[in-house]
C-alpha cells in the first residue's frame, strides 16, 4: 500500500492537512482536534511499515516531517463538552507521530536537518508547544492524581519531555528550548506530580519501581546538561526548580527497597552518581552554586533527619556535602569587596602586594602609574 501510495503523498498530505483543519466542522460528534491526530496517526502507521521505502526519496520525507510537525503544533478550538482524557487520548496518537519519525534512520536524519535549518520564529513557536501540551497533560492530570497517582497517565509526560529531549540534538532548537524555560517547567510539573511511578520497570510493582520526578530529572542529567552552556543558563533555574529534591528522592527510594532511576551502586568506572556529578560538573560558577545552597537547605528542611540517618543515604549524602565545601568557602570569599589580582604563586599575601582591594582600585592604580606596576605579580 505504501509504494501505492507514495507517488501520491503530497496529494494525500493535503487532503489530511484539511481535515486537520475542517474536522470540528465535518465531524462535531468528534472531539475538535480529531482530524490532526487521526490523520497524523495514519501517516506513522503507514511509516513503521513502509520506512524503507523512503531511504532515497528525501522529499517524501520532508512532506511527512512537516505534517508531523504541523500536527502536533496544531491549536485546537477545544469545546467545553470534551473531557481531558480526550485531550490526553489526541496527545498520545501526535507524540506517535512523532516517535515514528525517532525510529526511523532515515527520518530521524530528515527531522533533525529540518529542525536546523528552521527560522526563529517557528523554533521558538515549537518549543512554546512542547510547554503548552506539558502544561495541558498537568491540567488533565490533576484530579486523577489526587485520587490515586498510580491511575495517571504519566507515559505522556515522559514521552514529552523525551521527545522535547531528543530534538535538541538540533542545535537551533536546544537554543530555543533553553530560552522558553521548557526544562525548568519539566523539572516542576514532575515534582508537582512526584508521587507517581516512574514509567520504566513495568514489570515491576508500582510500589517498588522510583518516582516520575526521578524519571525526568535524569533525562536531563544524561544528555541535556551535559553541555556547558545549558549547564550555566540552566542550571541555576533547574536547581530552584527542584532538582536537588529530585535526586534525592531517588537516593531515598534505594533505602526503601525501590529501584532507583539513577545508578547508584556497582557504578561503571568514571560515571559518577548524580550527586558527584553535580558537585564535579556544575559548581563553578557563583550564580549555580548560589542556587545550589539554596536547594540543599531547602531538601535539609523538608526531610527528617532519620532519613538523613540511613546508612545508605548518608554515605552519599555526606560525601556530597564534603566535596563542595570548597565551593562554599570561595564563594564567601567572592562575595567580598577584596578581588585576587596576582597570579604569581610565590606571593602569600595578594592584596598586600599591590595594596589594590577591589576591580575600582586596580583601574584607577594602573592608569595612574602603568610604568609602577611590577608585572612579576
């Protein structure tokens, strides 16, 4: 059916770019956003299994990829009869979509090439979308996890924020993504709903398996923040966020019997704990470790001090508190007015060299006396 129908595709893209768009009208007994995601739905199934006919015809691919986009983009006129597990049955066939494109080698290459050479404005518009359906999944969500979070449908969630992930191998769109605050969001909305289980392990109880907060915090920790600049745009808004909580609750669940999302035993040689990479790879900067301070007061404050007590616990929490003591002492000595100005290691006392106490002082000594200053120090 597929080669059938691929001489054709463009013709047939359009017929389904209309009835996105026309299905409220046609199809009123339907929810509004019907059209988009049956059509979108039926384009994947058609992919999974005809994928390879598509290796050498880049153009068909670019006509799918652009459909897949516009139909999770799409705004939907939602009525006031519709329920939210309709808005979460519509999300689950678009993030289909979507993924059909993540398993095919050709279409990932299409999707990632299309997402590079994207303008601003719709990179931005993209990233506000990933935002907006995280938002609308958590508004339809709510009264479910009251009642019992084992019953949400958290999969969602987490296919999000890893299809969110997965797209920023694009550079143009990490950029976009960074900027519209989606990881910070992510972050919140998994400790808004930390109490459900975490999607992986399904062979497991749900007693016994970590929590989503854990989940999407170490997807983040893998790929997203391991580039610098995500680390110091980022990182101080997702240490507010929660993170530390996050990681902790996962540290915890291990004492509880649960299995953790992170590895924290038998570890590979070099890939350190969560807990060590942070205090390795993101306490340089004074804006970080500002909000890294903050964020262990504040997991200090809300556990009790038995759970601190487990063996299993404090051992890797206190070897996190050891090794960036040192960050919290240079970052009291840089929130002096004194600045150290000398490089020279042979000099104990760097102020007293120079007499200079402060970046106004060393301007206003240089160009003073520029022929005075003895560039040993």
């Amino acid at each position: 059916m597929f080669l059938i129908l691929k001489p054709n595709i463009d013709d047939l893209l359009a017929w389904f770019y209309f009835f996105g768009r026309a299905s409220p009208s046609i199809l009123p007994e339907h929810r509004s956003s019907f059209g988009a995601s049956n059509a979108a739905a039926r384009i994947a199934t058609l992919l999974r299994v005809g994928s390879k006919y598509l290796e050498d015809d880049p153009g068909c691919r670019q006509s799918i990829v652009d459909f897949f986009l516009w139909a999770w983009m799409a705004e939907d006129p939602v009525r006031e009869t519709e329920s939210p597990d309709w808005d979460l049955d519509d999300y689950d066939q678009r993030l289909g979509a979507l993924a059909a494109c993540q398993d095919s080698v050709p279409m990932r290459r299409t999707l990632l090439e299309r997402l590079r050479d994207a303008d601003r404005r719709f990179l931005k518009a993209l990233a506000t979308t990933f935002s907006g359906r995280c938002l609308q999944w958590a508004a339809a969500s709510r009264s479910r996890y009251e009642e019992d979070p084992t019953t949400v449908r958290s999969s969602l969630f987490s296919i999000m924020v890893s299809v969110a992930r997965y797209f920023t191998n694009a550079q143009p769109f990490s950029r976009a993504l960074r900027k519209s605050g989606f990881p910070t969001l992510a972050v919140k909305l998994a400790l808004e709903f930390r109490n459900c289980p975490t999607t992986f392990f399904q062979d497991l109880e749900p007693n016994k398996r970590g929590n989503l907060a854990a989940e999407i915090t170490s997807r983040f920790l893998e790929t997203w923040l391991l580039s610098a600049k995500n680390v110091l745009y980022l990182m101080p808004d997702i240490l507010d966020a929660g993170l530390i909580d996050t990681v902790f609750d996962d540290l915890v669940s291990l004492s509880k019997g649960m299995k953790p999302l992170n590895c924290w035993v038998d570890l590979e040689v070099g890939k350190p704990t969560p807990l060590q990479w942070i205090a390795r790879d993101v306490t340089f900067h004074p804006n970080i470790a500002k909000s890294l301070f903050s964020a262990i007061e504040k997991t200090r404050s809300t556990n009790s001090a038995a759970v601190f007590d487990d063996p299993v616990v404090s051992d890797h929490w206190n070897g996190f508190i050891r090794s960036i003591e040192v960050h919290r002492t240079a970052l009291r000595k840089y929130e002096t007015n004194s600045t150290a100005l000398c490089d020279n290691l042979h000099v104990s006392n760097i102020f007293s060299v120079i007499g200079v106490e402060s970046v106004s002082q060393a301007r206003a000594y240089c160009v003073a006396s520029p022929a005075g200053f003895d560039s040993s120090h």
